[in-house]
C-alpha cells in the first residue's frame, strides 16, 4: 500500500564552501527529478545563513512509498561518487528515520528495509492480501494458502500471527448480532428472488430451506434462530403471493375494460413509477451506508452491489445516484474545469487542515492549468467561479464558517472601512488573518509558510492560505501585492458579497508588500 514519505537533505560538511553547497543543491534536485515519477514533484529549499549570507543547503520533498527505493539508490550512488557529510530524514507516517553520513555503504540498511517492506507495517499488508482471497463463508483454497505463506514468509510474520490474520480475514460476521443480519439479508434476497420468478404457487419452506439451513450451521446460528427469521419471511411471502393473486384478478377484469392503447400506457407508466421507486429505495439505501463515511464500508457497499441487481439499478445510474447523495451529505464537487475535489473534501471531512490547504493549491493550479508558471494577476482571472464557489464551500461547511473564501472577503471588507490606503489596507488585511505580524528591528513581518495555524483555533479567514500565489515558499509567506488585489477582485465578481468591492491597483505604489 503506497504512503506518502517526506524527506529531508541536507548538506553538512563544514568543508564546503557556499557556492559548492548551493551547487551541490542544485544537482541534487536535479538527480531526483530525473527519477521515473518524479517529475512533478515539489521540491522546496532549506536556507541557512553561512558566510554572513543566506544560502541553499538542502531540500524537503514528499514522494510515495513506492519511489522509495529509487530515490535511496540515487542518494546512495551520490555519496559513492562524491562522499559529502549528508543528514538525511525520512517520516513514514508516525515513524520518522534520520541518519547523518558521508558513506554510500550507510544508506544500504534502509534500502534493504524499503526492499523487505519492514517500514510498511507488514501485518497490514498481509491482512489486506487475505482479505482479498476471503470469499465465500471465511474459507480460504489451498492455492491461496500456499500463495499467503510465501507472503508471510516475505514480510517476515510469525506463523503464529498469520494463523490469527487468516481468521480475522475469512470471518466477516464475528458476533452473533452479525450472523442475524447477515442471515436475514440472505433469507430476504432469496424470497426476492422467488417473487421475481413470479410463476406457480408460493414455494413451500422445503423447496429453499435446506440451503438456507446449510448456510445457519456454516454461520455457528443455531438452527431454531434461522428456522424462525425463515418462517418470518416464508409468512409474508405467503401473503404477498395472496394478495398478489387477487390483485391479478383485478387487472384481469379491470384489462378487459381498457383498450390495447390504454393498457399500453398504464402498463407504461406502472413501470416508469416501479422503476423510480426502485431508484428511491436504492437512494435511500445510499444514504444509510454513507451516514457516517463519505465512502462506505466493504460490508456496506456488498449490500449497495446486491441492491443493485436486487432492483436492476444500472451501474451507470447507482453511481450517478451514489455521487449525488455523496455531494448532499458532504458537499459537491463540481468543476468547470475537470478538476477532481474529492481528495480535497476528505481532507476537510476528516479536519486534516494542513494537508487540505497543499491540496487547495494543487486544484487551484490544475484550474489554472499551469505547467510550473508563477500565478500572475492575468492568470488569476482564468480560475472559473464554479471552482472557486466549489472550494469556498468545501471549506465553509467543514470550519462551520471559519475558513473559506468567503470569511476571507469579509475580513477584507472589515479593514476597507478600517483603512483608507491601499498599502496599510493589504498590510493590515494580512495581519488580521495571521498570515503576518507586525514588522520589527529584525523582521519584515512576514512568517515562514509552517508557522501559520493549521487548526480552528486560527483567525477567521486563516485558511486557505494563498501559497499558490507565492513566488516561493522557501523562506516566508509573501504575496506579491498585485497578484494579491487581483485574487481579492476576482473573489469579488466570482463571489459578490454585498457592499464588497476591491478597488483597482494604483500602479504608483509598490507591487510588493515589505
């Protein structure tokens, strides 16, 4: 299962003089993004101050699990062919690995970890592979046995603990509140079955009994239990197959009034009302899966598979039906520019605050469709309003109205009644969402990207933060003063708020904010 792994490099050889370390940086990244899968990864700087100037002296990127071995092998193949004292940080989720050195050799032990797949919690894995296997009633094939031990034996699991993951993965239905309900969708999916043959008189209990008695006893639901769920739903069948009969003497007679048009039509629109029902039914069922998870469980979504042909839902409509209740329960998704927010609305949904501003910038920049060019105040107008009304909401609705763009408007409009120039306006604009603070002997005011405030407890309008925006996020958080008036204009007229209005740039004052 690929994660995503950040890493740190940095150059610490005291030997080095700037211009080489700078250099090495350079080379470095270069080397990486030669990797296969590495090309559109986002590498930022670290900077230090040596030789009473500030230079580049590594580099932090994040990359997936599975590029993992790749990446060593460079890093590994550097330090052979130019051993320079290098620290080296790898986070695998809680799990943070460093090592300081400047021998090839050293990086081997991680290789061989990456390789073996010990970093990756190899019980999850193995799980996740028995799983797959487990599919009818818990049992596993002698083939697949055989294909889990090599497994096991590759990841390095005791028998012992294999034995007990192989249970956990073929019992589905582990309590006996489990085997009631799994037992009673089966018992109702089978009469469904035989009211849709829809021939002959009702079936008596020894025509379908047997089997479903079989499944009891390979379940460990003791037999009267079952017996009495099956008469359960042996007595409706009964009466259902009653009233089905009289009501087919009443059409007969009620047919023989109407004419071949007007049975037409009826029977038209009868069907055109089942099918809709059907579609409700299965709507429904929609919304009692997704009630407490944007997507639904493996258990959960076996039941929505089996609904679905129970009631002839085509696939093409059970998923245009799951999109929907999905966008109502937890906000919509739509683009006009084919911009996937679904990884972004998760985020928000599970409060990941951090890593749902990274993302905003990568929608954004999809949006924009911009290949590794800075944002400009003409680009800026690209972003379609369905997009951004699109984020706004994502973010509004997760915050309850602390963050969004919206919040951001109105802290704007608050410090245009505030200030009348324009300059102490964006200074004072930036200062109340906390993305600054007030200049000092020592500083500009402007804080580094990861000192902002990734949670609630943030100013109102703290997020999204505008880091698309930003010419660079490797030593502050710095919005050039143009872009940033076009960004508040075009929210404006994407996203009117009453009495909001961003006036034009006067071109006589500076374009940066410092």
């Amino acid at each position: 299962m690929a994660q995503d792994i950040a890493f740190l490099i940095k150059f610490v050889d005291p030997q080095y003089k700037s211009d080489d370390v700078a250099t090495e940086v350079h080379y470095l990244i270069e080397d990486l993004r030669d990797l296969d899968g590495m090309s559109q990864t986002r590498f930022e700087h670290i900077s230090e101050i040596r030789d009473v100037a500030e230079i580049r002296v590594g580099v932090t990127f994040v990359a997936h699990s599975d590029l993992l071995g790749p990446i060593l092998r460079r890093l590994r193949d550097r330090l052979y062919y130019n051993p320079i004292e290098t620290y080296f940080q790898f986070q695998i989720s809680d799990l943070v690995l460093q090592i300081q050195t400047h021998q090839a050799d050293d990086l081997m032990g991680f290789m061989a970890a990456a390789q073996s797949g010990l970093l990756f919690a190899p019980e999850r894995d193995y799980l996740a592979e028995a799983e797959t296997y487990s599919r009818t009633q818990g049992e596993l094939s002698p083939t697949e046995l055989d294909n889990l031990n090599l497994l096991r034996q590759r990841l390095g699991i005791p028998a012992e603990e294999a034995e007990v993951l192989n249970a956990r993965a073929a019992s589905p239905y582990p309590t006996k509140a489990d085997k009631h309900r799994h037992f009673e969708d089966i018992t109702a999916a089978e009469f469904s079955r035989l009211r849709a043959m829809d021939e002959g008189p009702p079936f008596a209990p020894k025509d379908i009994w047997p089997v479903l008695q079989e499944l009891a006893e390979n379940l460990g639901l003791p037999v009267l239990e079952a017996e009495a769920i099956y008469q359960t739903h042996q007595q409706r069948y009964d009466n259902d197959f009653r009233l089905k009969t009289e009501q087919t003497a009443a059409k007969t007679a009620e047919d023989n009034r109407l004419s071949a048009a007007a049975r037409a039509e009826a029977e038209r629109q009868k069907q055109a009302q089942q099918a809709q029902e059907r579609l409700n039914q299965y709507r429904n069922l929609c919304r009692q899966t997704m009630a407490n998870s944007i997507y639904p469980s493996e258990f959960d979504q076996g039941r929505l598979d089996q609904a679905r042909r129970l009631w002839g839902v085509s696939m093409a409509q059970a998923l245009q039906l799951e999109a929907e209740v999905r966008d109502e329960l937890y906000g919509g998704v739509a683009s006009a520019a084919g911009v996937d927010y679904n990884r972004l609305r998760t985020l928000l949904h599970q409060q990941a605050w951090h890593e749902a501003d990274m993302e905003t910038e990568v929608v954004i920049l999809k949006a924009l469709n911009l290949d590794m060019q800075l944002v400009t105040a003409a680009t800026v107008e690209r972003l379609p309003a369905v997009d951004l009304a699109t984020i706004d909401a994502l973010w509004t609705r997760y915050s309850k109205g602390r963050f969004g763009f919206k919040a951001q408007q109105q802290v704007y409009r608050a410090q245009q009644q505030i200030q009348a120039d324009d300059r102490q306006r964006w200074v004072a604009y930036e200062q109340a969402l906390g993305w600054r603070e007030a200049p000092s002997l020592f500083s500009r005011g402007h804080k580094p990207y990861h000192d902002l405030n990734f949670s609630l407890e943030a100013p109102q309008g703290h997020l999204p933060t505008w880091r698309w925006c930003c010419p660079s996020l490797s030593d502050r958080y710095k919005i050039n003063l143009e872009v940033m008036a076009a960004v508040m204009h075009h929210l404006n007229e994407c996203m009117p708020l009453e009495a909001v209005a961003v006036p034009a740039l006067d071109t006589a004052l500076p374009t940066q904010i410092v």
